[in-house]
C-alpha cells in the first residue's frame, strides 16, 4: 500500500521498527513525555570544533549517495548527533539502526505503521506526546527514535541485544540486533564511539 501520493516507501517486515505497546508507569510516562517535549537548540556538541568538522565531513561522504543533497544530509547528521547524545546514545549506532529500520527514507512505512527514518510506531504520540506530532518530520522522529531507544536500554540495564529486540519486536531473537551491529560497525564505525559494541551478541 502507498500512502500519500506515492512518496511513502513500504520497509520490509524483517527489518521494519514493531515495537509492542506495553503500559507505562505514569512516572515512566512522565518522564518520556518531558523527554520528546523538550525543544532545545538542536545544534550538535563534540569535544572540539576539529571533531566535529571531522565527523560531519566523514559521516557525510559515507551517506551522499543515500542522500545526494548536502544541505539536507548535513542537516540529518547533526540532528541525528544531537538526539543521539542527548539520549546518552552512540550516534553511529543510530545511523545503524536507521540504516537497518528504513534505508535513510524519511517516508518509509512498515506494514506495521511504524514510521520514518527511526521506524516509531503511532502508539507512542498517544502514550508519551502530543496529537500533533508528526513522525515523518526529521526531528520529531529522531527525538521519538532515540527516546524509545534509551526506554529500553533502561528497562534491559543496558543489554543493547535486547533492547533492539524490544525496538523491533523481535525480543529474544538474535537477527536484528545482529543486522543493527553490523551496519553500525561496517559503515558508521568512529573510533571515538566503541563504548556501546561490546554490549551486543553473537
């Protein structure tokens, strides 16, 4: 099915975000709304000016041709830094992850209804935003993507194997973690990064 004048890719099912509605604690609750409502400047920070010249110059030749448009790709490696960091995230594992959940299609929509870049399901305005939010808009979507994201890492104590089981759906199973670790060290590896790896499995 295509949705929205033809622009709306469909993912395929193995790969695409699934996450299960689970009840939250409204503390829980509380906490990731005041997480996706916050509107600070979005503007990266790295250790120096240098470093973050060199990331974004290097991170923006690995995706130019998934994304031709340097304005635009630029744009999506500094927020996809920003929310990553913000959320205590390694930024090159959620170019992984993106990789693996929509190709970089902002569109993308799994037969599921998970949506955009980070794969997020609808569910997750109603239990933690607003009405209004729309997850195809860079932003909102990484925001969603990253918060739901550090849930699970909390929830699992920080077993990222399991944890992207819980984002994908597909808890337990070693497939997906598996394809989120490989294109994260493949494509997206930065020496500066490696704290996360060791937390994923064989």
């Amino acid at each position: 099915m295509i949705l929205g004048l033809g622009c709306l890719a469909i993912v395929g099912t193995a790969q695409a975000g699934n996450q299960r509605y689970e009840p939250l604690a409204a503390s829980v609750r509380a906490a990731l709304h005041a997480a996706i409502a916050d509107r600070a400047s979005p503007e990266p920070r790295f250790p120096s000016l240098e470093e973050k010249i060199n990331w974004l110059t290097e991170m923006s030749r690995r995706l130019e041709k998934r994304m031709p448009d340097r304005t635009a790709r630029l744009e999506f490696l500094k927020t996809v830094h920003y929310e990553a960091t913000r959320a205590g995230l390694d930024p090159q594992l959620v170019l992984g992850l993106i990789q693996v959940e929509s190709g970089f299609k902002k569109y993308a929509v799994s037969s599921a209804g998970a949506r955009g870049y980070m794969q997020v399901m609808p569910f997750w305005i109603r239990e933690i935003g607003q009405k209004d939010n729309n997850l195809f808009h860079l932003r909102t979507n990484l925001r969603y993507g990253c918060t739901i994201l550090r849930h699970y890492l909390d929830i699992e104590k920080g077993d990222l194997f399991r944890a992207l089981g819980r984002y994908n759906g597909s808890l337990g199973k070693p497939e997906y973690p598996n394809m989120v670790r490989a294109a994260w060290e493949r494509h997206w590896h930065w020496p500066q990064h490696q704290m996360l790896s060791q937390n994923t499995r064989n």
